[in-house]
C-alpha cells in the first residue's frame, strides 16, 4: 500500500458504496466495468484492489468521467465499491447506526423494469435510509442502438437516432414511473437540483461502458454535496471496521475480511472481533492485501501491509477467530480500557440481533 493510502492528510475517508438489483440486471458486470475502466485509466499504483471491495481514487475518477468531474471541485479521495453486490451483503453489513456502505447504486434494467428484488432493494434502501441512484443499465439492447464506447450519456445520445432516444425515454419514464409509485421522487439524473429529495437515474450500459462516466460523476458529487460531514475521521485513530467474511486461509488459519470505516489498524494491534458467542479478544498476526497481479510467481496471493486506514477493505489473519461472523463489528483496542471496547462490540451486537429480528 501506498504512503498516500495509508497517510491521508486529510481527515475525510471514501464513501463506500454497494449495489443492489434484481437478479441478471447487471449488477456484477456493472462493478466488472468499472474495475475495467479504473484500470486502463489509472497510472500504476493508482488503482488499489482491497480485498473485498475497490477503491477509485479521485484521480481515476476524474479520468474516467473526463469533463464531467474536474478533481478540484473534490476533496473526498474517491470512491470504494463493496465486490459483492447483493441484498444480503447489503443487509448483514451494517456499521454503528445503520448500514455500512454509505451509498448505493441501484441497477435496473431498461426493459425488464422493475421486479421483485428491485422492490425488495428499495425497502431496504428506505429502511436503511441510504441515499441512492438508479442506473438505468442495458440501454445498448434498445433495438437499433449505436454504441459509443464509454461515452458520456449526453455524447452518445446525440448519435442516436430520434426513434432510438424516444424509445430509451419511453422505457426511462416507466422505471421514473415506478420509482414515484414506491414513493421516491425520481428524474434523469441531469435534471435534478437536489438529490438529496429526488433520486436521479442515469441510463448506462454495463457492457459499453456509456454512461459509466455519469455515473461516477453523479456519486462523487452526490457524495461531496450532501455526505462530507459523515466522511470526517479520525484517520489516526483506532479502527473500527465489519467483518465481510470469515474464511480458512492457507498458512493463516482462520481469518476474517473486513472493511475498514474508521480510523487506522495496524499490524500489532489488539482487536475485540463480534462472536457467535462472546466477544473475541485477539492479537492481529498479519494484515494481508491482494498482491497485485503481475507480481503474484509462485508466492502467496497476499502481501503484508503494516497498516491501513479507513475506508478500506482488508484480510486481518489472527488466532482465535473460528467463532468471528460475517456482519460483525471490528474494533481496535490501541491506549483504550480493553473492558470498554468491549462493551461497545457487544452494544453493536445487540443492536445487529434487535434489527435482524425486526426485519423476520
Ligand atoms: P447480476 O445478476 O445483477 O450481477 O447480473 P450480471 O452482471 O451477471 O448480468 C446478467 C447478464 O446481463 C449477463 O449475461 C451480462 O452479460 C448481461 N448484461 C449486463 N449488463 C449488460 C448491458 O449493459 N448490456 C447488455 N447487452 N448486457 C448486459
């Protein structure tokens, strides 16, 4: 990990977001994409996988979305993406006080509109109060459809033909439609003021990568506008994170993935780790990231960072962890009274089974 990663002078962390959808609406291939992208676009080093989740710098961002986002106009350092999109990842990852990632982007695609799980995920969204977007995905199947490779939404319009764009509004009022039928006031992204009153939905396609560039710009923004407060940390201080996934390591044992929303581990840390039963009390051994590809020979696929700060992904490898589970909370222990960290991971807790239990 880079100095720039783990020093960040600032004090504002990277909002993470997750993405929610029925099934086959393109979830998966969406996050693929902007992988993709991060990584033709970021110089080398510029793009870090974390485990379990992406991180794209600003810089990256910018290079991406081109006129759409001048970095200036920024100081949160980027976005995080949680790898699993999912309702199920979305509900188990809570942090204190509601859900882990900050925002989300919901998929839905053009021209099967809305189906049961896009409901389900707009529950969700309004239980957990999660600002979000709705990307209109698969406008490259409207039929006669002229791709332009990751272009912007407004570049790429103007090279369709008036039957295609009317078509592509057409199924883009009907999804507007159904947003206000839930009781979300919903637009083209373009046109709204305020997102923090109206949801705005960006027409993109997972497989060209149109309208990807709207996309970013419109959660970074999203992100600036109405979310810096919430993104101040005490980089410094002692981490607090979720646990992803509990998972047998080969010459690590059991290990737990985590995602990182506050403050800093380190690699001799003392952790409290949410149990099946009680809290684990345990040392750190290892932090562990994604070794980048090219350098991955006949070694382990992780490498040893010292530490990391929030917000981000990270494989944390210490004994004692059989009874971690997925959702859990994470905390680091550092100059604080060991008893009182604990008794906030089992405060967490609580709340996670008072929440699990209200929603069946
Ligand atoms: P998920 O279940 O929501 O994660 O959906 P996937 O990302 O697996 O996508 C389901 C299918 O739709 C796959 O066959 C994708 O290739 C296809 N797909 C996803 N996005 C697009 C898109 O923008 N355009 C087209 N034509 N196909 C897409």
């Amino acid at each position: 990990m880079s100095d720039s990663d783990t020093h960040d002078p600032t004090s504002l962390r990277t909002p993470i977001v997750a993405v929610l959808g029925h099934v086959d609406h393109g979830k998966t291939s969406l996050l693929d994409k902007i992988r993709g992208s991060a990584v033709i676009e970021g110089e080398a080093g510029a793009i870090t996988q974390h485990i379990g989740a992406t991180a794209v710098p600003l810089d990256v961002v910018s290079s991406i979305a081109g006129e759409l986002v001048d970095p200036d106009d920024f100081d949160l350092p980027g976005l995080l993406f949680i790898d699993t999109p999912g309702h199920h990842s979305f509900t188990t990852l809570r942090s204190r006080g509601g859900a882990l990632a900050d925002i989300a982007i919901l998929v839905v695609d053009v021209n099967d509109g809305f189906q049961p799980q896009t409901l389900e995920a707009l529950d969700i969204l309004r239980r957990s109060e999660t600002p979000f977007i709705v990307a209109a995905n698969k406008i490259d199947t409207v039929p006669g459809w002229n791709e332009n490779e990751n272009s912007p939404i407004n570049d790429t319009y103007e090279s369709q033909s008036d039957r295609v764009t009317s078509r592509l509004d057409e199924k883009l009022y009907e999804i507007i439609g159904n947003l206000s039928d839930e009781g979300f006031s919903a637009d083209l992204y373009w046109r709204v003021q305020n997102f923090q009153r109206n949801v705005g939905v960006v027409p993109v396609s997972a497989m060209t990568g149109e309208g990807v560039p709207d996309l970013l710009a419109v959660m970074m923004g999203l992100s600036q506008r109405y979310m810096k407060e919430e993104m101040e940390i005490d980089v410094a201080g002692p981490g607090v994170g979720t646990v992803l996934e509990v998972k047998e390591e080969k010459g690590f044992g059991k290990t737990i993935d985590i995602v990182l929303y506050d403050g800093t581990i380190r690699a001799d840390d003392t952790i409290v780790v949410g149990g099946q039963n009680d809290p684990i009390v345990t040392e750190v051994r290892a932090l562990l990231q994604p070794r980048p590809l090219a350098e991955i020979r006949t070694e382990s696929r992780f490498e040893k960072v010292d530490e990391v700060s929030a917000a981000a992904g990270i494989k944390v490898a210490a004994p004692e962890l059989g009874d971690a589970m997925a959702g859990a909370p994470v905390r680091v222990v550092r100059d604080r009274d060991l008893d009182d960290v604990i008794d906030e991971v089992e405060a967490e807790l609580a709340d996670i089974a008072v929440d699990t239990e209200e929603q069946g």
